[in-house]
C-alpha cells in the first residue's frame, strides 16, 4: 500500500493509446503477415491492459501465453535481480513469438526474458512495449516496437502500479506526491 498521498494526473488519454495501438498493429500485422503459428506473450502482470488491447486489434491467427517475471519490490525502485515467477505454458520452438511488455525501464526484464526465450529456438521473436524510459536504460535493450517515449517520470495505469494500486485506470497517469 502506498505510503505518502499523492494524486494522478493524465498523461497519455486512453483515446491516444488506442490510436497508437491501431498504428502498431498494422506495423505487426505486416511483420507477421501469413504465418499461423504466432505465440503473442504477455509479461504478467503490469502488460495485461495492453496485450488485452492489442490482440483485439490484430487480424492474424494467434495463441496467447503469460509469463510472469518480476523486477520491483513495492516500491520505486528496480532491482537487478529478474525473477520467473510463472513460466509459459506452450512450448515455443519453430514458432513466431510476440513479446508484450508495458514498460521498458532498466530494460533488465526485458532483456533477460527475450534471452530466455531465444533460448527456446523460436522461428521469430519480436518485443513491443507500451511505454519506454530511454533515460533509465541500465541494458543494451529496445522493444522492437514502442508505444510512446517517456521522460523519466513515476507513472501508473493501464495496467501499470504503485504498490500494487492503480493498475486499473484507463489511461497512463503520472504520479504526483502530495507531501
Ligand atoms: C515492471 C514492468 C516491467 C518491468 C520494467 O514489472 O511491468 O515488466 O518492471 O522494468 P525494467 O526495465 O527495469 O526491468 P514488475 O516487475 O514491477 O512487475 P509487474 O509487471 O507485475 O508490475
């Protein structure tokens, strides 16, 4: 639970975020025009507004798998350590595979679970990334398709949380404390 006050003010509406997802998905859609064998990953928990979003949008034949990986405690502040918490349940070799994170950070979970992926032998395997810190990167690490580029700001919704609070907002909200 959070400990200081803070309230939430918008930073990127819903309605952007749909526009920018429509434009995504025609650029995947293009990527991966005729294949039939596609895996679209989710990266449990903070992607499950956006893959949500994103498979409604993509007019190819796909599966959906969930992994869960975790690199923050319930705080701010991301640790190096990349935990599997939840493994996918479908095997991955010979298969296109759509990696779906809602925001690359340090870029440390990314890149740890791409690498572990890649380990699996996939045919493909693609990123995509709501959101991206650029200024933050700790790794050599950019999602092969990125939402929106953000300054280094705390931000929550859409999926993604403070302390577990806010997930649930429809829009990306940054964080503002209020003392
Ligand atoms: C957050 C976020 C990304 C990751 C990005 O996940 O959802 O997966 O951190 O940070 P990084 O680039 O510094 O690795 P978190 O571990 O908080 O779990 P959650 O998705 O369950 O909220």
């Amino acid at each position: 639970m959070p400990t200081r006050p803070y309230v939430i003010d918008e930073m990127i509406s819903a309605k952007a975020i749909a526009a920018r997802i429509e434009a995504l998905c025609r650029e995947i859609q293009a990527e991966f025009e005729g294949t039939n064998k596609l895996t679209v990953v989710g990266l449990l928990r903070g992607s499950f507004v956006f893959i949500a979003d994103l498979v409604r949008e993509l007019d190819l034949p796909i599966e959906v798998d969930f992994l869960e990986a975790s690199s923050y405690g319930d705080g701010t502040e991301s640790s190096r350590e990349v935990r599997i918490l939840k493994d996918l349940r479908g095997a991955i070799e010979g298969r296109d595979v759509l990696v779906v994170e809602d925001i690359v950070d340090t870029g440390h979970t990314l890149h740890h679970v791409s690498n572990l992926l890649l380990s699996r032998e996939p045919a493909r395997l693609k990123t995509i990334a709501l959101l991206d810190k650029p200024s933050r990167r700790e790794v050599d690490m950019k999602a092969d398709w990125i939402g929106f580029e953000i300054p280094d700001e705390f931000v929550v919704g859409y999926g993604i949380d403070f302390a577990q609070r806010n997930r649930n907002l429809p829009f990306i909200g940054k964080v503002r404390f209020t003392s």
